[in-house]
C-alpha cells in the first residue's frame, strides 16, 4: 500500500484586533460537521508547495502573501493521508476573498476561542502560533497582514494581537523603526480625533531576517 500525502494549511489574519484563524466546516467523512483547517490531497504530479499555493489562493482568493512549510506529521488523528505536510500563511483580511458556500463553509475563528477541532489540528495552530510569535523577533514576517502603508499604532497591534500581552508603545517604536523594516512614507492620516498619524511602510514586501 503506497504512501498518501496531503497539505493541510494554518491561514493566520488580524480581526479585530485578534489573532485568527481560517477553518472549514467539513461537509463529509470522516470528522463531518466539525471544524478543521483547510487542506487536501495533491494533484497527480503536483508538489507539496504547488499544492499549499493552490489551497491557498483556493480559500482566499490571493497568492503573493507570506507563506512557509511548517512540519511534517505522519498522521493527524483519523485523517486519511499517512503524511500530512503543515503550512503556515499570513493574510491581511481586507484583501481576503473566502467562498461564499454553505457547504464546507470556510469561516474565521478567534485563536484563543477555536471550536473543536478534527484530526488533531488543534495541535497543528499552536505549533503555528508558536512559530509565528518567534517569527516576530527576528523577521518582517507582519508584512503580509497589513496593509502597503500603516501606522505605526496598527503595526503595535498586530503585534499585541500575536504575541497576545500589550507592548510599550516607546519601546516598541524605537525596536521596529530601529530595525530597519519600516520606514516613514512622508505622508499621513487621520485616526480618529487625534492629530494626524505618520504612515509607513515595510522597507521589503518579500521575506526578510533583521
């Protein structure tokens, strides 16, 4: 009997100003009617990367976004492939497009309120979450949940929302601007009633390391 593969996704964004998580309602066996992450078998000659940027772009409907390999299990709970190949990407919500079906309805989940979750995957979004909050230290990987010009408050809480515990604001501009992976636009706008705020952006929209 051959092996099976398959990709299974971790699609993070920021709502709300939380961390969430991209689940489909399954509409079959095994697991039907529970929540899991995106996923599925390959292609006849498809790669695991070809096939995590077809799920990908599948789901949300974009493909030029932060997306890695994350592990690889030899199985997840009852799951039907023998191997399962982990991905992990990041999406600004704005520009996600999730189909509009009822079944195997694809929906947004808070991470720190995930419903249950089939063949394991519970244990899969925090091996993510993990690798993500570790990303933060020495990567630009927030580049892809952000829109090409922000302020430096949104960039803060996209951060917060991540790493899940506030951050001081004075530290946490000195770090980022320091490190080089923001820089100023020379323009601004308008947050609420207050003056307007500086806009900036990510000095590379690609995968870097401080």
């Amino acid at each position: 009997m051959g092996v099976s593969a398959a990709v299974v996704l971790v699609i993070f964004t920021i709502q709300q100003d939380q961390l969430s998580v991209l689940l489909i309602e399954r509409a079959a066996q095994p697991a039907a009617g529970q929540w899991a992450l995106p996923g599925g078998a390959l292609l006849p000659g498809e790669t695991v990367d070809g096939a995590a940027t077809r799920k990908l772009a599948g789901e949300t409907g974009v493909a030029d976004v932060f997306l890695e390999q994350l592990y690889t299990f030899d199985r997840l709970g009852d799951g039907l492939a023998s191997v399962v190949v982990c991905y992990f990407a990041l999406v600004d919500a704005a520009r996600a497009r999730l189909r509009a079906e009822s079944e195997w309805r694809p929906a947004w989940h808070p991470v720190r309120r995930l419903p249950p979750l089939a063949f394991e995957n519970d244990k899969v979004v925090a091996y993510a979450q993990e690798r993500l909050r570790n990303k933060l230290v020495y990567t630009n990987v927030a580049y892809s949940l952000l829109p090409r010009q922000f302020t430096l408050t949104r960039l803060q809480r996209v951060y917060e929302a991540i790493l899940g515990e506030p951050e001081d604001k004075r530290n946490f501009r000195k770090r980022v601007v320091g490190s080089g992976i923001v820089r100023e636009t020379g323009q601004t706008a308008k947050e609420g009633a207050h003056r307007p705020a500086m806009l900036y952006e990510f000095a590379s929209r690609e995968p870097m390391t401080l």
